[in-house]
C-alpha cells in the first residue's frame, strides 16, 4: 500500500471515528427531546422506545402555563448582566497583566497567585459565600448571585495571553501621540481581543445560564428562580414529574444552542488566542 492509499485510509478511519463520538455525544440530547413529546406511561415502558407512539405537547403547554417564561427572564438577567460584568474585569484585569508586566513589578507573581486560585474547588468557598451574601444584604435577590461569581480566572487568563502576544510598541506608540490608557484599552486592546471576548461571552453566558448551586442556596422566592430552581421545583414529595422536567429541559438549552451556532465560527480563535507563551 502507497503513501496516499494510508493517508486515504486514515481520513477514512478517523472520519468514522469522528461521526461515533459525536453521535454518542449527541444521543442523549435526542433521546431528551424524543421523550418530551411521550405521554408519561412511555417513559419508562420496556422495551424502550426512541420515538413516541403519539407526540404529545402537553407538557410544554403545562411548563409555559406554570410561568416558565418569568424563569426565563430571570435566567436572562443573570447570564447577561454577569456575562458583561465578567467580561469587563476580566479584559481589564487581562489588559493589566500583560501590558504593564516590565512596569509594574511583580506583575507575573500576581497572576501566578490568580493561578493558583483555580486549584481551589468553588465548592469550598459556599459558605463564606453565603455568609457575605446575606450580610450584605443580598439574600433571596437576584445580585446575590451575580456578584460572587463575575471574576474568573479563565477570562484573565485568555485576555492576558493573548495581549502577550500585542508587541508592547503598539501601546507607547498611542501613548506617545497622547492616547490616554483608557483611549488604548477600549479603542486599541480591546478591539484587538474581539475573538477572546466572543468566547468567554459564551462560557460566561453558559456558566451563568447552567448555574445551579448559588441561585438554590441564594434564592427563596418562587417569582426569583431561575430555569434550573425551576426545574428542580418539579421534584415533589409526592412524586417526580418526569414530563414537566424534560419539556422545560428542552426549552432550556434553546438559547444555549443558539447562541453557539450563531457564534460557533469565533469559539476556536479564542482559545488559540489564549495559547501563546507567556
């Protein structure tokens, strides 16, 4: 066998290989949405079936009736507003780090200490969160559970490797024609990290939307919850009410999906951005 027939077999091997792992990795989201439409004596039936025998949309109209919308629109408010939030640090803390690091001295050990932060599981930090988070006054309000969590050394991480790799000359060139640091920040830097700041807007907003923990141990009020407490609430004492969940499943991924088809295209050129040596 040639050089190009094994190249053409190892396209060929890997291509299959390809199309398994993502036919695994999407299956159960097509099982999810399959059994929404199945009346509940289906669910768990045996043998088990892919499709339902009759689609039914009763649970969909019983999770928008419940209010799920007003979930939505809690969920919303905490993706966006933290996204934004997080991504202004984090494209200053970034900005920061990298272009100040032969001014400011010690400016690499204060990124080696943000490192070190991510070998802290967020898990540990729960109490002392909410110890805060009530003395401040933010119990059962949607800002407690914004505010704990905009700082992320990921985004820092991204935006500060990737003005690494902006020579510092573009910077005291602006300065030398009087660009004042802010000017050099929003109208050179940031422009220039337009790519990391698309990716870490979608990693924020899905962090955010997906966010589970803080929003349970945060929010009491029903008119407060998110699309996960609001989920979870279909778990009673007196049973578990499978359809509802898996509808309001369904329609909560919605604008996950979207939001990386429509920005799918940037997600690779953000994380390379943040590959260059430091």
């Amino acid at each position: 066998m040639n050089e190009t027939a094994k190249r053409k077999a190892q396209i060929v091997i890997l291509t299959i290989v390809g199309i398994l792992a993502a036919f695994i990795m999407v299956f159960p989201i097509i099982w999810l949405v399959l059994s929404s439409f199945k009346p509940s004596t289906e669910l768990f039936s045996y043998p088990l079936k892919l499709f339902p025998s009759v689609a039914q949309f009763d649970s969909y109209v019983g999770v928008i009736a419940d209010g799920f919308f007003k979930y939505v629109k809690n969920s919303l408010f905490l993706a966006v507003v933290g996204t934004v939030i997080t991504v202004v640090i984090s494209a200053m803390c970034g900005y920061a780090l990298a272009i100040y690091r032969n001014e400011v001295t010690y400016t690499n050990k204060v990124f080696a200490i943000f490192l070190l932060g991510t070998l802290i599981p967020g898990e540990i930090l729960t109490l002392s969160q909410f110890a805060v988070i009530s003395e401040i006054g933010l119990y059962n309000n949607i800002w407690g559970c914004i505010l704990p969590v905009v700082t992320t050394t990921t985004g820092i991480f991204m935006y500060r490797q990737h003005y690494m790799s902006i020579p510092l000359a573009l910077a005291e060139s602006a300065r030398i024609d009087g660009a004042s640091e802010l000017r050099i920040f929003t109208s050179i830097m940031l422009p220039l990290g337009s790519s990391v700041t698309i990716t870490l807007t979608i990693f924020s907003f899905m962090w955010r939307w997906n966010d589970y923990i803080l929003p349970l141990m945060v929010l009491s009020d029903q008119e407060n919850f998110t699309i996960q407490i609001a989920i979870k609430s279909y778990i009673g004492t007196m049973g578990v009410d499978w359809n509802s969940i898996l509808a309001a499943s369904v329609l909560s991924i919605i604008p996950i999906i979207v939001l990386f088809v429509a920005l799918q295209k940037y997600i690779t050129g953000g994380l390379t951005a943040g590959a260059v040596k430091g």
